[in-house]
C-alpha cells in the first residue's frame, strides 16, 4: 500500500490518496473552489486506474466540498460519511457544513453511510474507521494499522494549531476524549486536515498531549479559550495560539 498526502490548497483540507492492489482510495475532498483541479492532481498519480471510494472525515465544507464533484469525475466512485453527516450533505445544508462562512454553496452530495466498524481492505493493507466526535458530531478518522498511519480530519487540524468545538454539533469533552484514543495508537505518521504530516512515535505524542492539556484548561476554564488569543476568522475552523505553538519541533527542523 502507498499513502500520498497532497497538500490543501488555501482553506482546502489535506487530500490523501491510498493506493492498493484491490483499489484506490480518496480520504477528504477539499473544498468546491479547486475540485477540478483535485481531479487533475489524482490522475496525475493513478493515471487510468479507478478510484473506487471517497471517505470523509467530517462534513465540514473543507473536507467535503469538491466530493460530489471528484465522485462524479471517477464514475461508479462512492462517497463515505459518518451518518450524522448525511443529511447535510444530501440537503447542501451550509450551515453545519460551514460553507456559509466561505460565502460558498454546499453541493449537493450523495453518501453512503461508514462507521467506526468498518474496514477497506486494499490488498496489501487496510484502512480502519476510528470514531473521532468533538469538533463535530460526525467526526471519523482513516487508520492504517500496516503504517501506523492515521488521517484524522478536523479534530486535528494541525499540529500548532487546535480544533473548533463551537461550531454546529461541536462537543469539548469528547474533544479530550477523541484525541485521547488517538493518543493510545503510538502512531508513526499523523496526517491533520491541513498542514505537514506529524512524524514520529515521541513527537506525535508531544503534539496530542499539548492539545490534550489545552481543552483541559478550557473544560477548567468553563469552556472558554484563552482572552488572549484572537477570535477565530469566520472561515477558521481552528483557533489561533497566542503565543504560538510550533509547527514543527525543533529537533525534526533540518
């Protein structure tokens, strides 16, 4: 099996490609604003081979948006949500998906339902569904058990940056609680919606407990974030630190 990581575009989320012997498989589909170029950027890696599948992290906007759009490019390929997340994307509700902030309509978007019980064997490997509630209720993270490998969608949505629970079907405890059962994979790559892949047993475990600590405080803190820190732009679906986190540890800066 193969993971590509192709870098968001602007708000886009991370889109990642598994490549197997039984298949090809997209994780997230970034926003409607560079669908067609997503379209291009996956041939440019499969060539004339199927994409058999699209699974979604969550509903929001940057994960979801150019779906309907990569789907339909690709044939007979299914898209995969959460079912918390269904309606809204078979209604365009741009509300819970966020589009609205991004002054975007939601396509409208067919998927079929995936939970965490489900597995996408891909020959030489497999992609596990691993529930991940708290920035929304849908949340849904793509772990590879052969790499040690997990794409975990918008309740990571990078390593110095962390998740939203104040936006529609947001929940802080089960924030803490989610990354917490990341926290207990010892992952060796952690691919956020946006943002480089997190590398490395130690420093994926540093990033986590930095988040942990931080929703921590909130819960303390009668779920407020720091007065300090900016209020987050409308299309943010992150909170900014103030003062900030690394990005990269300074070990791994070569």
């Amino acid at each position: 099996m193969r993971i590509v990581r192709l870098p968001g575009i602007h708000h886009d989320s991370n889109v990642v490609l598994a490549l197997g012997a039984l298949g090809n498989i997209l994780i997230d589909a970034g926003t409607s604003w560079y669908q067609t170029l997503q379209v291009e950027r996956i041939k440019g890696i499969i060539g004339n081979q199927s994409l058999d599948r699209i699974l979604l992290t969550s509903r929001r906007y940057p994960c979801t948006g150019g779906a309907a759009h990569i789907a339909n490019e690709f044939g007979s390929c299914t898209i995969h949500i959460h079912p918390e997340g269904q309606s809204s994307l078979a209604k365009g509700d741009f509300f819970t998906t966020w589009a609205n902030r991004f002054d975007s309509d939601m396509p409208i978007t067919n998927a079929e339902p995936v939970t965490d019980e489900d597995i996408f064997p891909l020959g030489n490997g497999q992609i596990s569904v691993l529930s991940l509630p708290g920035h929304s209720s849908d949340g849904l993270g793509y772990y590879v058990m052969e790499k040690d490998l997990l794409v975990s969608g918008p309740i990571l949505p990078r390593a110095d940056r962390p998740t939203r629970w104040d936006l529609p079907t947001g929940c802080l405890p089960d924030v803490i609680e989610s990354l917490m059962k990341i926290n207990q994979l010892n992952l060796a790559t952690l691919i956020p919606m946006q943002g480089p892949a997190i590398k490395g047993v130690t420093h994926i475990r540093e990033v986590l407990e930095r988040h942990i600590e931080y929703f921590e405080q909130c819960v303390k803190n009668d779920g407020q974030s720091p007065k300090s820190w900016a209020r987050p732009a409308q299309t943010a679906i992150w909170q900014t630190p103030n003062p900030p986190w690394p990005l990269i540890e300074r070990e791994d800066i070569s």
